[in-house]
C-alpha cells in the first residue's frame, strides 16, 4: 500500500477539480491499467498525483485491495474535516466499479488486516503483533485507545502515531475511526490489560450498538454575558455521518414571551415547538439531504443549527418557513461551514 499527498498548512481553498480529474481518468486508464499490471507503483504516482491535486491539493491518495474490483483508488481528506466533502463529492462522481477498479472517498476496513505488514521507520509492522488498550466509559460515544507495537521503543512518537492511526483505518475503516475512536496514544511499552488488536472492530460494534436509536442531549450553559443557555443537540454529533452537509443554515427566531433567565415560556415555547416541527417536516420531504443538528435557546432568541448539502434546497425551504414567524423578525443566515464550527461545542 502506497500512500501519496500530504496536507500542507495553512490549507488551501478547495477547487473545483471533480470534474476534470473524471474528464482525464478514461483518457488515461489504458496507461494506468499497464502500470498496475506491471507493478509501476513511481510512474503511476506521477500520473495521478498531479490528476488528484487539481481536486484538492491537499487531498491524500493511495491504491489498496479492492472489496470487489482488484484495486480501489482512495482519494481521501485523512482526517480533515474541511476536506471531508471534497473526496465524497469526488467519490460520488465517480464511475460504477468494474472488475479492476473501484473508488472510495476514505479508506476501507481491511478484512485480512491482521496479515498485514509494512516497513515503518526501517522495521517491520506486523498488525498482528500490535496490541490494544481499550476504554469505553458507560454512555460515551468514543472508546479510547492505547497502542503498543514490538517496534514501538525503538522508533518516535510521530512515527509510532501514524503507524498506529494506519492501523486502526485497516480495522475499522476510516470513517468508523473517526466515529468511535477518541484519544489516541502509541506507547512504548504494553498496557497492563491490553489485547490483540484484532479485537478492535467487535468492541466498536458493541459501543454502537448503544445508540442505533436516534438520541438528543439537553444542555446547559451560559452566554457571554452571563445569561442562561439551554442547548439540545443530537447525540452523539458527528460530521462524519453527514459528509456532504458542509452548509450552515442559522435560523434565529426571537420569542415574546420568557422567564427571568430569558428562557422561552408558555405560548412562545409552544410556537417554536410547532415551527420545529414544522421544520422536521420539510427537512423530511428533502430525501437526508439536511439534518436539525441542535438548537440554542437565550436572551430571548431560538437559533436552530441546520446542515445540508448545499446543492439541495434547504436553505429555501428555511426562508419560506420563516415567514409564518410572528414574533419579532426572524433571520435565516447561510453560510459554508465544512467543519461544522457553528457547533463544534456540542460535537462528541
């Protein structure tokens, strides 16, 4: 397994470049076909490095076991949440898999991972050697994982990271990583309780399983000028899960009525329950192409935080609702938001 491109900082804006990079790929498949088949792995990184860049030049690429085709063409942001939407569009782009090549927008779960070995830092990295310190507090989303590997003492901590994060994409694949993984450390010596970690992907399993079933947190904070806050948001909150939602829509809806804290009362609570509703409604007949990710309430305003695929119709659907709104002026604020920043306080 070969992997290409690094990300640079600061990151670059993206480019438009899905469709050139699909434009130039049946033109140049008949030579790439001939790299593969004869082992070229350098000539085929000339080629599709520079055909990768002009989508994102801060894209990572690499080729890797297909799940049905011979070989997979990765084309992913390695972490990057404001990357994330880029590779999909791309992957979403792509033509159907044939018998030598499919296409994925982050790296795969590896069924024969535990056979894997590579040559980090001059010495061999057998999966099968690597060993797993685990925990998954009751109720929380992420498990922790501590890693120790025979080679580990003898090479940095930089290195002992990105060989123990490449694992963990074999096990679980990259997206589910970014799921259910939290902290992560590569240790020179082995955890006291520490298991093979071909076990990985069954503790993940049962982790998930824990909230199959749609779950909201409620909140409660303060504003920057002292005021009470009550936040709900989904649980947990991922941008993962929605990877082409990269546009913010903020619909702020000020309330008559309210508490001493400036909380929502009586009628006014029952008005934004029933736009709410309303909204869950529209979002609904718009095919999972938007998601209610929270809402905030203080100082007498409501702000619903809504992500969509931008080239749906969220944002007008927003708009419209807006206008049955009768206390006070409502606003709709659109805006690019690929990292989900708008609500980085409640993601878990």
């Amino acid at each position: 397994m070969r992997l290409f491109g690094r990300k640079s900082e600061p990151t670059p804006e993206p480019s438009d470049g899905t469709e050139e990079f699909w434009s130039w790929w049946p033109e140049a498949r008949p030579e790439l076909d001939a790299m593969v088949a004869a082992g070229e792995a350098d000539r085929l990184a000339e080629w599709i490095s520079p055909a990768v860049q002009v989508v994102h030049p801060s894209l990572v690429w690499e080729i890797a076991p297909g799940r049905t085709a011979d070989q997979a063409l990765v084309v992913t942001a390695a972490g990057d949440p404001e990357l994330r939407a880029v590779a999909h569009r791309w992957a979403a782009a792509a033509p159907p898999p044939d018998a030598l090549w499919e296409f994925h927008p982050s790296r795969q779960a590896n069924p024969h991972a535990v056979d894997l070995t590579i040559d980090v830092g001059g010495y061999e990295f057998a999966l099968s050697k690597l060993v797993l310190g685990l925990r998954a507090p009751h109720g929380n989303p992420r498990v922790d994982v501590v890693a120790h590997h025979p080679i580990f003492g003898a090479i940095d901590e930089e290195t002992r990271t990105e060989a123990t994060l490449l694992a963990l994409d074999w096990l679980l694949g990259e997206d589910d990583v970014a799921r259910w993984v939290g902290e992560i450390s590569a240790v020179e010596f082995p955890p006291i309780d520490a298991v093979p970690a071909v076990h990985l992907p069954s503790v993940v399993a049962d982790l998930a399983s824990e909230f199959q079933d749609e779950q909201w947190a409620l909140l409660e904070g303060e504003t920057g000028n002292g005021s009470r806050l009550i936040a709900t948001t989904r649980y947990p909150l991922r941008s993962v899960d929605y990877p082409l939602f990269d546009q913010h829509i903020a619909i702020t809806l000020p309330y008559l009525n309210r508490d001493p804290d400036g909380l929502p009362t009586g009628p006014s609570l029952e008005a934004l329950r029933d736009f709410e509703e309303r909204l869950a409604g529209r979002i609904s007949k718009l095919s999972g192409a938007a998601v209610l990710a929270a809402h905030m309430s203080a100082e007498g305003q409501r702000v619903l935080h809504v992500y969509a695929d931008p080239a749906g119709e969220a944002a007008i659907h927003a708009k419209e609702l807006i206008i049955s709104w009768e206390e006070g002026r409502p606003r709709v604020d659109v805006a690019a938001d690929p990292g989900w920043t708008a609500v980085a306080p409640f993601l878990s």
